[in-house]
C-alpha cells in the first residue's frame, strides 16, 4: 500500500530537512519546489516564470469583476492553484512519497494512507538557526524573511483551504523541532509513518 507524508511547516523549522530526512529512509520520493515543475507540465498555459513567481501566494486581483464577467478565463494564480492540485493528486494515486508544502494536507485529505504533519518553533530558534544557514544575510534580514514567508503561507494556506494555518486539528501530529530537534522530530514521523 502506498504511504503519503505531507508536512506543512513553518519557515526556518526544517520542513524540508525533515521530509527530505523521511523520504530517503522510506526509500520514497520526495517533493518540494519539484510540484510546481510537475504542474508546469500539467498545464499548457503556465511558463515555469509563472509558476516561480505565484508560488504559495493569494492572489491580489480576483474579484467581483472577474468572477463575475470573465467566469472562464480563471485569474493565473486560481489556474495554478488548480494545476498544482492536480499534480500532488496524480503523485498520491501513482507512488509512495512524502509531499512538502503547498497545502497538500489539505489537498489529499480524502486518502486514507496519508500522514499529515506541521513542523514548527519559535520564532527566535528559526531565526537564528536560518542565520547560521544563510550566513551572507543577517539577522534582521533573516527575521525579517522568516515574517514575510510565514505570513504569505498563511494567507495562502487561509485562502485556499479556508483553514487555519498550523492548526494542529488539521494533522495527524505536529512537531515543535525547537523543543524536540530535527532527530527526533525525523524518529517520530518514521514511527508514525509506520501505521498507515
């Protein structure tokens, strides 16, 4: 039986450590960034640059008008939306593998064989920890990155999903990697994992 793991994450939790961490001891595939070149391929209408600049993001210009007068032509960012929905859906019918971001909790919740995880710490333990990471930005850079990436995944998270962000009733575990480590946080995925 196939296993999905998707984990949602806070910036700077090691989300993607983690899965990568997850992917390699299942022996499965991992996804990140590599959805959106999948969705690409999905649609014909969207340029990888698209794709690139409208990753997790709400979009700032659908409204009334356009819903209303142009219902068929579909803003790019609902498009895309749509595209990367597919994809993560084909990946979890087809294969094994462990999904970072993009909502995908929220996207297969229907699956039965899926492990629906959020990482995330506190906001001064993710700083310093992407500081020592990206040692060509300081600290207020890094804080100030860590602000902005949280807030535009909430916003896409609340827009798509009409959830909240990070609510632990929305996983199946949630991990705080400042108190337990990115170890460990990898130990109890892997236990977890092996009930579905």
């Amino acid at each position: 039986m196939r296993k999905i793991i998707t984990i949602g994450r806070e910036f700077g939790a090691g989300g993607g450590e983690i899965g990568r961490r997850i992917a390699k001891e299942l022996g499965i595939e991992y996804y990140d960034k590599d959805i959106i070149f999948k969705t690409v391929l999905a649609s014909r209408n969207l340029s990888p640059e698209q794709v690139r600049r409208w990753d997790e993001r709400v979009p700032k210009s659908f409204g009334f008008t356009q819903s209303l007068f142009d219902f068929y032509n579909k803003p790019l960012e609902e498009e895309l939306w749509q595209a990367q929905r597919d994809a993560i859906r084909e990946l979890a019918n087809r294969e094994s593998c462990v999904i970072v971001g993009r909502n995908g909790d929220y996207i297969l919740r229907e699956f039965d064989h899926c492990l629906n995880v959020f990482v995330h710490a506190g906001f001064g333990w993710r700083v310093k920890r992407m500081t020592a990471m990206m040692n060509d930005r300081t600290a207020e850079q890094v804080a100030n990155d860590v602000r902005a990436v949280d807030r535009a995944r909430k916003k896409y998270c609340e827009y798509y999903t009409k959830c909240a962000y990070g609510d632990a009733r929305n996983y199946d575990l949630t991990l705080n990697t400042e108190k337990l480590g990115v170890d460990r946080a990898v130990e109890l995925i892997l236990a977890a994992a092996e009930q579905i």
